[in-house]
C-alpha cells in the first residue's frame, strides 16, 4: 500500500537538501537538528521514526547535487564542496556554467550506480578488516599529502630551467604546512567559536569559505573580469574520462565514509591523484565522492553501527537499522538521485540566465561581504579571525603559481597528527 506520509517526507527532505544547498552556510546538520529536537512532537502525531529520518536521508542525498551550483555560479562553497569553486568557476568565466553543473549532477547521479554495485564488496572487506585498516590511516593520509607535494610542477615558463619544479615543490609543501598548522590552531580551540544567534558553529566554514571562497573572490576583484552569457554548451568529455572520473570519485566518496574525521574533500584530493586533472573530469569526481559519501554513511551506521556524517548520526537517533529498512532506504535514494538530477540542471539554467545580467564585480563585493557576515553570525569573533587567516593562507597558490589543493592541509595534516 502506497504509504501517502512517507511520499511527502520523502519530498520535504529533497526540498530541504534544496535549500541546504542553495544557501551557502544553510546545512543540513541544522535541519537534522532541529527534526531531533521536534521529534517527541512529531511522534506523538503519529509521525513514525523511519518517515522521520527519510527526511534527513532525502535531504542528504539532494543537497549534494545542489551545493555545486552555488559554487560554481558565485564562488561561496560549502564544505564538502569547496574544491568545486576553482573548476566550476574557470567553466563559468568561459560561458560555460551550464555545462559544469550538468557535469557535476552527472557525477552524483553516476557514483549513486557504482556505489550500488559497490556496497556489498566495501560491506564485506570494512566489518572484516576495519580495525586493523584504521591503524594505518595517518600513514595513507601522509602518503596522498607527499604524493600531492610529489606531482606539483607549477607553471610551465619557457626558460625558467629543469630545477625549477624543485622550488614549487617547496612551495606547495610550506602551504601545505602553513595551513595544516591553521587548522591544528583552529580545531584545537573550537570551544572559542560562538554564535551570537545561538547556531551550532562549524569550524570548517571560516577556514574552507577564507581558503577556497574569500581569497578566489579577491582575486577576481583585482581584475576586470565579465561574466559572460552562459550558454547550452555540449559535453565533450570522452565517454572512458567521464566513467574513469565517476568511478574514482564514487570509490574514494565510498572509502571515505568509513574512516572517522576524513572528510569528503579529502578524498576528492585523492580521487584527483588517480585521475586526469582537466577541470571538467575533477568536477564529475568531486560530485561522485560527495554523493557517494553521502550513500555509505549510511551503509557504515549499518554494518560498523558508526555514524560518519550528521546525517547518520541523526538516523542513528531516531531508529536502528536492519537488512529491510536499508534495502528501503537504498530505494529511496534512487529516487531522491532522479529527481535531484533533474532538478539540479534547470536551476542551473535559471541560475545562468541571472548572473550573465549582473555585474561581477558587485557580485564578488556582495558574496565577500556575505561570507563575512555569515562567518560572524555562525562563529563569532574568533570565527571571523579565522577566516582572515584562512584567507590570507588561501591567496597563496594562485600567486605563487600552485594548485591550491595544497591548502587542503587544513584538514589533512590534523587528521595526521591525530592518527599517527
């Protein structure tokens, strides 16, 4: 029997992962908060458990096709997609936006099958080996960093000489360094950020929206740059780059979701190593690890009974998890992946219809002074401070010449320190 609530829990939770993701700073952990803090009411209304956390499940699932688009069309990332900002950007500056959000909703839309085909084997190979995999975490992380370091060559200059890759190797391993050591400074004093609206602040929105938004959007205001009118430009990507760029962001958005406090840009940093770099083919995998992490989150809370995002923290609030209800849950992802897939494509075309009419230069004024105020509301004081720090570590790739993955030392060389 068609269950008729279900249906419209199922849509409040893609409408509420639409939001989420469309309004940088709006998260789902609030939304998954504040259903917890409502559920004796909703449960005395006779609201069941699972109706309820089909709303955080759908809304999971749909923001990570919509988060892109603020990234790509105003350069204000949320966490987990901040590396979308450089790539998504550099297709929207050539007219090209469209087309960026099509390849990054193919992304998401294409991990959600492998990851499918994935879930028995992963299942399998954590709940037997997982103990003894986590004691080597911090050396695989320090592994993927050295390897980062490793493959930076800087710009090719004509007569800058054969040594010359040494010195942004140098370069790359003292930001890497300098911003590891920001993100030591700022996770170990969290209890300093509060929120003058009383919201549960999140270090990871100074230092991701400092590094990958404020310091992109500086940039663009030191020069005249002009949005173009976006238009229904053509994949061109060949069929073999885009299944090789969906797998390896479906598979390191699957690893991820098993390792506590490695987070999914972590592993787009990974799936990037092991696959070519062009702008279009890291958009297709850096949507596939966010969705794909989004899915075995879920699929973890089941088979280790942790929970790896808030979104299954949340679940695991509200209810257990056997065979049955997962395999329901499975059912409903493809459907929310359907319909966010859908969805995520036209407000790219409406997206691409305003921002050709504005000025870009006033844009960029207003993201910044948006980032800022968000930052301030969030987090505070010493959020703000952090997010100047982080801005300042944020402008040094682009001038030195590097790739600013670099900075992801924020997030990397903690969880190092920690594992280790």
């Amino acid at each position: 029997m068609f269950d008729l609530v279900l249906a419209f829990c199922i849509a409040l939770g893609f409408f509420l992962g639409v939001l989420s993701g469309l309004v940088p700073g709006l998260h789902l952990n609030n939304f998954a908060a504040m259903l917890l803090a409502l559920s004796p009411q909703l449960l005395a209304q006779g609201i069941t458990p699972f109706q309820m956390a089909s709303i955080i499940l759908a809304a999971s699932i749909s923001q990570t096709f919509f988060d892109a688009i603020p990234a790509i069309f105003l350069g204000a990332p949320e966490s987990e997609a901040a590396l979308t900002v450089l790539p998504g950007q550099r297709l929207m500056l050539e007219g090209r936006g469209i087309e960026a959000v099509r390849l990054s909703a193919l992304g998401s839309a294409g991990s959600i099958v492998v990851a499918m085909l994935l879930v028995y084997p992963l299942s399998w190979a954590f709940s037997s080996y997982y103990d003894h995999l986590m004691k080597y975490a911090g050396v695989v992380l320090l592994l993927i960093a050295l390897l980062m370091i490793k493959s930076e060559r800087g710009p090719q200059i004509e007569g800058q000489g054969s040594l010359a890759h040494l010195k942004y190797k140098a370069i790359a391993a003292l930001l890497f360094l300098t911003s590891g050591l920001l993100g030591i400074f700022a996770f170990s004093r969290e209890e300093l950020l509060v929120s003058p609206l009383g919201l549960e602040p999140q270090v990871l929105q100074p230092l991701l929206s400092g590094i990958f938004g404020a310091s992109s959007l500086i940039l663009s205001l030191s020069t005249k740059t002009e949005i173009p009118v976006q238009e229904e430009t053509q994949i061109k990507v060949p069929l073999g780059a885009l299944a090789r760029s969906v797998f390896s962001g479906s598979l390191g958005g699957s690893v991820v979701a098993w390792i506590p406090g490695v987070s999914p840009t972590v592993a787009a940093i990974t799936a990037r190593l092991g696959s070519p770099s062009s702008a279009e083919e890291f958009l297709v995998s850096i949507a596939g690890v966010n969705t794909a992490n989004a899915l075995f989150s879920l699929v973890a809370l089941y088979v280790i009974g942790k929970p790896r995002s808030g979104a299954a923290a949340a679940i695991q609030q509200l209810m257990a998890l056997d065979q049955n209800i997962l395999v329901q849950m499975m059912i409903m992802i493809i459907a929310v992946a359907i319909a966010s897939y859908v969805a995520a494509i036209a407000s790219a075309r409406a997206a691409a219809k305003v921002i050709s009419r504005l000025n870009y230069r006033l844009l960029c004024l207003g993201v910044l002074a948006f980032l800022t105020a968000m930052t301030l509301t969030i987090a505070g004081p010493f959020g703000l401070f952090v997010f100047f720090l982080s801005t300042v570590v944020g402008l040094v790739a682009p001038v030195a010449g590097i790739r600013r993955t670099h900075a992801m030392g924020v997030l990397m060389l903690p969880l190092i320190v920690h594992y280790l």
